[in-house]
C-alpha cells in the first residue's frame, strides 16, 4: 500500500487534542472495516519537531517526535496544531519557514485551532478562507486582513487548505481530508469506530454556553 505520510507538527505547550485527535483519526482509518485487525491504515501519521528531544504538551504530556525539521520525509499532507505554545511559534523564523516550504510540497495543508495563525504569519492564508479557535477570531482577522476569517463555521475546506475550530474540532476537519481522499463511507466507519459523530461539510460552529 502506497500510504499517505502526514506530518503534524509538534512544539512547547502545543494543545494535546489538537495533535492528538488527528493522529487518532488517521492511524484508526481503514479501507476495509473487516479486516481492521489485519490491514494497517492507509495514512502513516507521524509527529515533527523542531528537534527531536521531547516536547511538553499543555498540562504536562510529554511527547517524543518521530522526525526533526531536518530529518522529516516527504509528506503527503501537513498538520499544524494549536495550542498556547504558538505565541512563541509565530516568532520562531526557522519553524515558520519550513512550514512555508513544506507547504509547496505537500498535497493538503491543514492547521487544528490557533495552528491557523502559525500559517497566516508564514503567508499561506492570504486570499483564502480559514477559521481557528473562537477565541482568536477576531485577532486572525486583525492580524491578516487579506484572509476570510470563517466565524461561524468549525471547520473549513478550502481546495487544498483544511482549517478547523479549536482543540476537537481538529478530529471533524480530519474526518473530512479522510473523505476527501478516501470518500465518505471510509471516513464515516473510521468516526464509527471512535464512537465519534461524523462531521457534516456545512457545519455551524458549535454554540459555546
């Protein structure tokens, strides 16, 4: 099986559902459900970092990255999560512009919460439509005009850029880019096995008490 490797990128105090919930839907997904036991996923979903040494996730998770910026193989498609740490992310030049190259490389481009912010200040949101965490709304679209900030929608599709709401809402945007490369069926019976509801693409933002 040629499989499709999907980098998500890992950093000091990334939101741990934000880059786990993805891995989760990608590693869970099969093409066949009965031979879930036998066959492997199609996608090979992996963690990079800036270096490899372990990286501290919000509330104290510590993570060991598969790959550096340097040693990452080529993807298919790109995750970047959010999390508190992207504040120090959005200075970090070396980060910011790996994102950008590998941007031109890969297939899909998606980003989970304020991961969407890390692309607007590489430049890969002007022109385009894209949503993050609720909370950042209104300071994505100060911060770069020239994109369409979605806010009432939890997840985005743009063509090739996938962009989602905060923290679980990465899971619904990675049930759609398991749709969009496998078709619906595959994708619904991957939420199915995550006792998870699958997202449907005209989704509103969930309503927050």
């Amino acid at each position: 099986m040629d499989r499709k490797q999907v980098g998500i990128v890992v950093y000091e105090e990334v939101e741990v559902l934000d880059f786990c919930g993805p891995f989760e839907v990608f590693s869970v997904t099969r093409l066949n459900e009965e031979k879930r036991r036998e066959e492997s996923s199609p996608f090979n979903a992996f963690l990079v970092a800036e270096t490899k040494s372990p990286v501290v996730a919000t509330g104290g998770m510590k993570v060991v990255p598969d790959h550096d910026l340097d040693s990452c193989p080529k993807l298919d498609i790109l995750l970047v999560p959010g999390g508190w740490g992207f504040r120090h992310q959005m200075n970090n030049e070396r980060l910011l512009k790996w994102i950008a190259d590998r941007s031109r490389q890969v297939e899909t481009l998606t980003s989970v919460c304020t991961g969407a912010l890390l692309l607007g200040k590489a430049g890969l949101l002007d022109g385009k439509r894209a949503t993050t965490h609720w909370r950042f709304l209104e300071s994505m679209q100060e911060l770069f005009p020239k994109v369409t900030v979605e806010k009432q929608l939890h997840f985005v599709e743009e063509g090739a850029l996938f962009s989602s709401a905060g923290i679980s809402a990465g899971i619904d945007m990675s049930l759609r880019v398991v749709a969009r490369y496998y078709g619906e069926a595959v994708a619904r019976a991957a939420a199915r096995h995550m006792e998870y509801p699958f997202p449907e693409t005209d989704e509103r933002r969930i309503t927050l008490a």
